[in-house]
C-alpha cells in the first residue's frame, strides 16, 4: 500500500505522529523533544539536522501528535522531506512531504 504524501509549498509546520512508547500503546502525552530528536532527509539523503533551531522545537497537538516548524532551507525545491523524531524510550516516528516552490 502507498504511503499517503501530503504537500508542501513553502517553510511551516508540520504535524508529526503519533509518538508511542516502545510499549507500543502509549502516547508521547508532554514531550520535552530537543531539535537533536528531530532529523530531516532531503530526497532519499541521509538524515540530518534542521536548518534551523527557533524555539518551540516541537509542540504538542494532541494523542502524541506533535508540531514541527520548518525552515526554507529544511525543503528541497522539488522532492520530498521525510520527517523524522525519534524520543528516548519511544518509537521513531516517520512522516512523508512531498515538496514543490519557487526559491
């Protein structure tokens, strides 16, 4: 089954989730998540850090849901982003962007 991709046309926020305990049933309820547990990969690219660190790093949305601002220079023109947060004692969690703009 494919992967939904959802757009992206320029820097925002992203909505990245559920985060869940290795339990595989709990939800990530208040995360203090710091920009080292966020790594972006650029078209198939190793996975590295954000481009930028503004504060909040992460904000809660809901149920293990959270909130990821990206930058301009976290997107690749055309492609896509994978998303990637990975909290200590909880299961990565993976979100797919597909990603189109005019720099």
């Amino acid at each position: 089954m494919a992967a939904l991709v959802e757009p992206l046309s320029d820097a925002g926020s992203v909505l990245v989730g559920p985060i869940v305990a290795v339990d595989g049933v709990t939800l990530l309820a208040a995360a203090n998540i710091a920009n080292a547990d966020i790594k972006i990969s650029k078209n198939n690219a190793a996975f590295a850090a954000r481009a930028g660190e503004t504060p909040p790093v992460a904000l809660k949305s809901e149920d293990g849901f959270y909130i990821v601002d990206l930058g301009i220079d976290d997107l690749p023109a055309i492609g896509h982003i994978v998303v990637k947060v990975a909290v200590a004692g909880h299961l990565i969690a993976l979100k797919k962007y597909a990603t189109a703009y005019n720099p």
